[in-house]
C-alpha cells in the first residue's frame, strides 16, 4: 500500500452568480455556473506512525492550524474512518488568497480524494462531496471540477459540458484580500436583492446554453453573458477592482468579470496569443496575471 500521494488542486473561477434569495440559516440561494482552471496547487499526503494530522505550507500566511480547511477535511474522514492514521499535508500555494478562486477549498477536496486513494476507502465521487458538503459550499464543486452549474449555497451540483478551449487572463491585485463571508453579508445589510435588474430576464438559462451549444463560438457567446452579482457590492468599495476590470474590457477581450467575491478580475480571450497581449497590457508591480485554460478536472495526480 502507499504510503504517500501527490495531486493537483486547481482553482475555479465563476462564469455566472446570481443571488436568489436570503436564506434563514444566514447563507444565499445562489445560481452558479463554476469553471476549474489550470492555475494548481500541489498537495502532498504523507502517511506517519503518530496518530496526528501536519500541516505545512510554503506560504507563511496560510494557517497550519485546525482552522485551515485542508486540517479540516483531514480531521473530518479521521472521526469517521478508524483506519485513517496520522499524516503530513504538505500544500504548495500557487493559488492566491483571498481571491475568490476557491485555493482552500481545493486543498480541502485535494484532501478528501487523496486520503480515500491513501487508505482506500473506496469512496464514490458523490460520497466525497457529502464529506465537502459539511465543510464549506465551495468543496463539494472541487471535488469534482469541470464546467457545472451549481444551485443552493452551492452545494447541489449539475454538470454541464466541458469547456475545453477555454482561455483566461486571471488578474489579482496583490494588495487586496476580500472577505467572502464580508461581501455576501453586505449584499444583504444594502437590500440589494430587491433591485436586483436580471431577476426577469432568465439569464442563467442564457449562459448554460451558449456553453451547451459548443463550438467555436461558444467563448464569444458566454463572454456577453458574464454576470456576478457581488460585483454590485465589491466594486463601489474596491474602485482599484473596477478599475482592473475596465482596463481588461478595452483589451479586446470577449467579456470580463470579477470572480466570486473578488478580488480576482478574469477576461475571456479568443486565443493564447491574445491572451498574452492582454495579460502584458495589464500585468503591473501590483498585479499579479495568470494566462489558464480551463480544466474538465478539479484534483488530479500531480
């Protein structure tokens, strides 16, 4: 049996998000559509003879404590498997924090699949992401990856087809770190559910068929669809953010947006050498770009 594992844990980005509703245990009903990207961690797992979960990272602002989701995900299948032992979790951070691409949330599904193939659990995909399910809205998609639409909080999951041409210029501002649970609570402390301008228009609906249409045209089509409701909150507080996005819409690209709660900004591009074109016209000392393709996979052999 082995006694250690390597896998990528990559990133997601959000095509779509809409907020439907207020929920009474504090989260949203939320309509998705998350998209895995080539930008990875790597996470090693280690077996060791103490029964002890370790986690390190080569980023000293990750905490390697019971509070990061990885130590979480790791604790979770312990209490539930007698079998689970003691191991290290070794995480090499290429995703940016406080992004709203979903890094932790990676490592933790990173976590889930890598402990199942460790100790062979013989856990199906959907068992894994009921395990994500308690740990955060975010994990369950990371588990599994691809192009999905995601309802709920995020949790109940439809896969759509995969985009497999994908091209993205990722931006962050590296000075600025937003808060998830901060941007969705200010959404609802501003009302903003009430004004909301595409509750009528069916746009979801829009989206999912232009990437279910396939083809070359399908980049063009979801481009003019983009939609982030948390733009409405993140944007007015963070003019830095709107700025970024902006700059990236007169680049040429086929349509921009923020991604989750910020503060990454994504555009769309028609191929890899325009992507690179963007990505030098934005690329500044304050911030950082990524030229990704998206990915059918969110955790894979490393």
């Amino acid at each position: 049996m082995n006694s250690r594992i390597s896998l990528k844990a990559a990133a997601k980005i959000n095509l779509y998000l809409e907020i439907t509703a207020n929920r009474p245990d504090g989260y949203h009903d939320l309509v998705m559509i998350l998209q895995s990207i080539d930008l990875c961690d790597r996470v090693d797992i280690r077996k060791i003879d103490i029964d002890a979960i370790q986690v390190l990272c080569n980023n000293p602002e990750v905490p390697c404590d019971l509070t990061n989701l990885a130590y979480k995900a790791a604790a979770l299948l312990q209490e539930t498997f007698p079998s689970v032992g003691g191991m290290e979790i070794a995480i090499d951070k290429r995703i940016p924090m406080g992004a709203g691409l979903a890094g932790g949330s990676a490592n933790a599904a990173a976590v889930l699949v890598g402990i199942d193939r460790l100790w062979d659990l013989g856990l199906t995909e959907s068992q894994l992401c009921d395990f994500a399910a308690q740990l955060g809205s975010d994990i369950p998609f990371c588990v599994g990856g691809g192009t999905t639409l995601a309802t709920g909080r995020g949790e109940i999951l439809s896969p759509l087809p995969d985009l497999t041409d994908l091209v993205l210029v990722i931006c962050k501002p590296r000075q600025i770190a937003i808060a998830t649970a901060w941007a969705y609570q200010t959404f609802r402390s501003q009302g903003l559910l009430a004004t909301s301008q595409i509750r009528d228009e069916n746009l979801s609906s829009q989206i999912v068929a232009a990437i279910a249409s396939g083809g070359e045209s399908a980049p063009t089509k979801i481009g003019r669809l983009l939609y982030n409701d948390l733009e409405r909150v993140v944007l007015p507080e963070y003019p830095e953010i709107a700025e970024l996005k902006n700059k990236l819409l007169e680049q040429e690209c086929l349509g921009a947006m923020m991604s989750g709660s910020g503060s990454t900004v994504f555009a769309i591009a028609a191929d890899l050498d325009r992507a690179q074109q963007i990505a030098e016209a934005v690329r500044t000392d304050a911030i950082d770009v990524w030229v990704v393709k998206s990915l059918t996979r969110s955790v894979f052999d490393a």
